[in-house]
C-alpha cells in the first residue's frame, strides 16, 4: 500500500512515525504501513458467499455460504489469538462479510479484544440500520468497492443497480458517522473512468480513496488479459498522482493511496525527485520503512475453513489451519520454504528484481502475480511498470 497523498503531498513525515516509535501496537492506523515490527494485518475471508458476481474476484465467492465455515466460537478462538499475538488490525472480508450472521457480534468481540477492525464490502448490503450496526460494533472503517461510474460498475460486478447499492451504502455509512473509503480495482474495463471517480470522489464527499491494480488470482486470473498493459498502468498511476496533488492544492480533504503495485513507490519517489527535490530525503525514508510488498510479512489472511495464507491472493497454498493450530504459530513458523522465502525473499529474486535499484522499497513486488505469469514464485513480477533503465542502478 502507497500513502500517495501521504508522500507525494507531505501530509506524513519521518518524524510523525518516529513519535510512535514505529511500532505497531502505539501507531495509528494511518502510520501503520510505516512500523518496524511488521505485525501482520489480518485479513479473513469470513465467508464464501457473496451476492453478486465480480468478473475479478481473487476468492471466487459464490451465492451460498460454504455449510464448514469457521463458527462463531472457532472465529472468536482465532481473535483472541490475534489480540494477544498482536495483529494490530483484522479486516472483515468475503465473499460479503454482511452475509455472516454474526458479523456484528465478532466485530464488537474483536474490538473488545484490542483490535482493530475493517469492513472489505461490495456495499450494495448497508442501509442506514446496517450502519448503525456497523458503528455500534465498533467498526473503525468501512472499504466499498466501486469498479466504474454507472454502468461500468454494474457489468464488472455482475448486477444491474450495483453502482447505486453502493453508492447508497457509502452515503449511509457516512451519515452514521462510520469513516468510509472507495475501492477500485484498475483494468482496461474502467481505465476511462478514473477522472470520473475523482469527481464522485468530490462531489460524494468520500475521504479516501484506495486503488488497486488487479492480482491474477481467482476470477482475475482468467480475466489477465483485462489488466492495463504497463503503459496504461503508468498512465492511470499518473493521472491518480495529478488529481491528488490537485486536491491537496485546493485543501479538498480527501485521502489517495495505491494498492498492489508496489512499482507505484519508486515510481512516486522519481516524481517527488524531479518535482520537489527537497522533500527526497524524506520520501525516500518513508518508503524505506513502508518496506514494499508485505506478503508473509506484515499482511496474512485466513479463509472462510480457516486455512492460513500468504495474503488473501494465496488461496492455492495454505500454510496451516487455526482450527489445529493458532495463527501466531503458524505464522512465525519458518519450516514451510515458502514462508520462510517470503519473510527473506531479496536472495532468491531473479531476473530484473534482482538487479534492481529499489528493491529496497519495493521487495520484489507480488510473488502470486510472478507465480501466475511464469510458474515460478521467485521471477519478476509481470505488472511492474519501470522501465529497464529506470531500474538499473547506474540508470536516471
């Protein structure tokens, strides 16, 4: 994850993480991508069901629940081992975590535990009294996915109406008082709408915005030829990069960051070189302690079984179950080769990651796209937008 207005506007400095000690446990969640200690976000695909049909969805949900799903006593074990092992944030996702009937009562329980909780939400499901509940529980944030203006965001989403749904549940969310952000996966369907979703943006008074670029896992792995090609990429990161310094600009209050990318961080680091060389240092620091990809690091996921893995985009390789063991055990148990290559890939790189000048602030990018394209979790990942030149350590 990118902090893009973070960075490229200087909302954030060294000397804000610093104050926490970098540490994952006293930092507020705005500054956790910045901690040393790198206790991982969990996120739980609570459920396997969804409500509607994404064309790119990594767990490929369907319409019913699976009848072997973690139960409310096996949820709470599982989060009370996370409070105490100190995950810093559990992030409720699906399917559609509004399915799971005991949404609310293990949000609440979490957050009685120390942690803090996310909501990952089509959102067509949230009117005002889902809100409410959602508030009362606890919830800290609420991310809702929107892929398009309109129509665009019905097609990919497999509903007619799914645009207006969300949109609703936004506005509900945000009149309960529950901070509430955007999601958008990037590909060549909604490429052509992203100043479109800056202006909703505006106009909806929604205060973050997060913009991911498409894992080919689950559903995305058969839509690979949908992904923006590397130029495309760098235009809409571009374009995300102009309309956040434009809001900054105009004191419109309204957080951007980039998700699965991780090309996206040097790429803003060169910007930030060429556009305010003053503010290098510093940037380049922040990036440096933001790590790059996290996977088997400081973000893991669990499955609606209860199979541990590498990030929620793993749902081919499981690590262990916490219904036999803990998720603290499983976690910092190194005797897997995959965890342990994860948690120390730099070595075992090939190809243009190897040699490359920010390996530092990017770690080698997402592994499952590498695994994806080549069948080799070590080689370079495909969706990395920087050019050969651009990479090379005697390169400009």
């Amino acid at each position: 994850m990118i902090g893009v207005t973070k960075l490229l506007c200087g909302e954030v400095t060294p000397s804000d993480a610093l104050r926490y000690g970098r540490r994952s446990d006293r930092s507020p969640s705005h500054l956790l991508q910045f901690t040393h200690d790198k206790k991982p976000i969990v996120v739980w695909n609570s459920t396997k069901a969804c409500n509607l049909r994404c064309i790119h969805c990594y767990y490929t949900a369907n319409a019913r629940p699976d009848p072997d799903e973690l139960t409310t006593g096996e949820a709470k074990t599982m989060i009370d081992d996370l409070a105490a092992y100190g995950a810093p944030v559990l992030l409720f996702s699906g399917g559609e975590p509004l399915l799971r009937q005991d949404l609310f009562e293990l949000g609440a329980y979490a957050v009685a535990r120390g942690l803090r909780t996310v909501i990952s939400t089509n959102g067509t499901l949230i009117d005002q009294a889902a809100a409410l509940r959602i508030k009362e529980a606890g919830f800290s944030y609420v991310g809702i996915s929107l892929d398009g203006i309109g129509d665009t965001n019905d097609r990919f989403r497999g509903m007619t109406g799914a645009f207006d749904a969300a949109l609703g549940g936004i506005r509900a969310c945000t009149e309960a008082g529950v901070r509430t952000g955007l999601r958008l996966t990037l590909n060549r369907h909604n490429y052509e709408d992203l100043d479109a979703i800056f202006d909703l943006l505006e106009e909806e008074n929604i205060r973050r915005a997060c913009f991911y670029h498409l894992v080919y896992a689950g559903r995305g792995a058969r839509i690979q030829s949908d992904d923006l090609s590397l130029a495309e990429s760098r235009d809409a990161v571009d374009l995300i990069f102009r309309r956040t310094q434009d809001f900054h600009q105009r004191d419109v209050d309204i957080e951007i960051l980039t998700v699965d990318n991780h090309a996206d961080g040097p790429y803003l680091l060169r910007r930030v070189q060429e556009e305010q060389p003053e503010r290098a240092a510093e940037v380049l620091q922040l990036l440096q302690w933001n790590g790059g990809n996290s996977t088997g690091i400081g973000i893991g996921a669990v499955d609606h079984l209860g199979n541990v893995h590498a990030d929620q985009f793993w749902q081919h390789y499981s690590f262990g179950n916490v219904r036999q063991r803990p998720f603290s055990q499983i976690w910092t148990d190194t005797s897997d080769p995959l965890m342990a290559g994860l948690k120390d890939r730099k070595p075992l790189l090939k190809g243009r990651c190897a040699g490359c000048q920010y390996l530092e602030l990017c770690n080698g990018n997402f592994r499952v796209r590498a695994e994806a394209v080549y069948d080799d979790v070590w080689a370079p990942d495909p969706a990395c937008y920087l050019s050969d030149e651009e990479i090379s350590p005697n390169g400009q």
